[in-house]
C-alpha cells in the first residue's frame, strides 16, 4: 500500500509528520508505514493500492476525480480564507514589483498542473508576456531572488514555511493574492472506505501536540464536496 504526504514535505516539517502519522496508525494499525513519494505522484495517486495521499485541486478535477476518493481537506487556518480555503501569493523582489496591469513581466510557476502556482494567477489575469516553469514552488521563489522572474504565484502555505525556513524570504515581498479555492485534499483509492480514514486522521491531527499542529499548519478537517473543487474552470496551458 502507498501512504505519503508529498505536497509540504520539507525538512523541518518531518519529524511532526512522522507523529502525526504515527497517532494516526495507533487509531489504524492496518494503515501502512508512510513513505517518501515517487518521481511521478499522479501514478502514485491512480496506483488501486493508494492507501492515503495528499493532491492538489487541479490535479484532482483534471485527472483524478473519477478515480479517487476524497477524504476531506485540511484546515490550515489561511488568513482571510473560510476554513479549508487557501489562495496564492503573488511575490516579487521587494521594491521591484512590476506593474501586474501591463502584464509586462516574467511570471515563475512550479508546474502546469498545480493549482496554486499556474491555475490561481490566471483565474485574475496574471500571465505576464513570458512564463518561467522552475519545478517547484521554493524554486520559483529562487527565481525572483536570483533576477530570472519578476513574479511568481504560490501558495500560502508554502510561503508561510518559506518564511519560516528560508532565509532568502526577507527579499521578497506580496504583491497581491489571488482568490480562494479548496485547499489541497486527502485521498485514498476508490476502494477504501474514506469516511473511516476521515474519522481517525481527525482524531489523530486533535491530538497530536498543538507545537506539532502549529509545526504543520494542520488545525483539522474540513469536509469539501467534490463539486466544489469542480467549479472551478480548468486553466489554459502555459506558453512555455
């Protein structure tokens, strides 16, 4: 079985992750070891064996839906955002944001299927004349402060362990943020029963300690109907 959360899988965030997981297997001892992710999550995530995961909105209408069950959406507390929202902040060198009406700029994104970094800047207009794809959301912020991108779209989230963990973040500035959508769901595969994995990850995430919950950026869960993740259109492909 395949149990991971590859999506705010960074250094300082793993031993919190470990205990999380942990309190969650006292609940679950079937649950299976988590795991690193593969090289290629969207086979992980239509593997039958999938037994827990975390996607992103995009990925989830555009080639999941059908094949997943959502569990239910994290609440990361996301300043003016309902619970189990979030949004993207539009960054930029501090003091060097460009004028986001011209469009005149160098827009970094971490992938074309990312719901954060490509969908969200173009659902308010921001393109910019050319698109820089870096991999990552900490590498589109490298990008800005390395002169390679004028702006780059991520998600809150990230950018509160950025500023947590990075020291380079203190260049950088918010522009704007874009409007909210559904946080990044838990799914499992179509054939295991997701109300009882909702049930004990509540449980465990409750009662972890609250300097583990803070360490995450996890307070509970949210139940989001999959239509509502489907309202949202599917955005155009990147240029480049």
């Amino acid at each position: 079985m395949i149990a991971h959360l590859p999506m705010y899988d960074v250094s300082k965030n793993y031993q919190a992750h470990q205990r999380l997981w942990q309190a969650f297997r006292d609940l679950m001892p079937n649950a299976p070891s988590l795991t690193r992710h593969s090289d290629n999550l969207l086979s992980d995530w239509l593997n039958p064996e999938l037994f827990f995961s975390q996607t992103c909105g995009l990925p989830f209408r555009a080639s999941l839906r059908r094949h997943v069950k959502l569990i239910a959406t994290p609440n990361n507390n996301i300043e003016n955002c309902a619970p189990g929202f979030y949004h993207s902040v539009i960054l930029a060198r501090k003091g060097s944001a460009p004028d986001l009406i011209k469009n005149d700029f160098v827009l970094a994104y971490n992938e074309p299927q990312s719901q954060s970094g490509w969908a969200a800047p173009q659902s308010i207009g921001i393109s910019g004349k050319s698109q820089l794809c870096t991999g990552g959301h900490a590498a589109s912020a490298l990008a800005l402060t390395k002169g390679i991108a004028d702006i780059a779209a991520i998600d809150a989230l990230t950018w509160r362990f950025l500023c947590r963990d990075w020291d380079k973040a203190s260049q950088l500035e918010v522009v704007t943020t874009t409007l909210p959508t559904p946080s990044l769901p838990y799914i499992t595969a179509l054939k295991n029963d997701a109300k009882t994995l909702y049930q004990n990850l509540k449980k465990a995430i409750l009662g972890i300690d609250k300097k583990d919950q803070e360490t995450l950026q996890i307070f509970g869960l949210v139940n989001i109907a999959e239509q509502d993740y489907m309202e949202y259109p599917l955005p155009i492909a990147p240029l480049s």
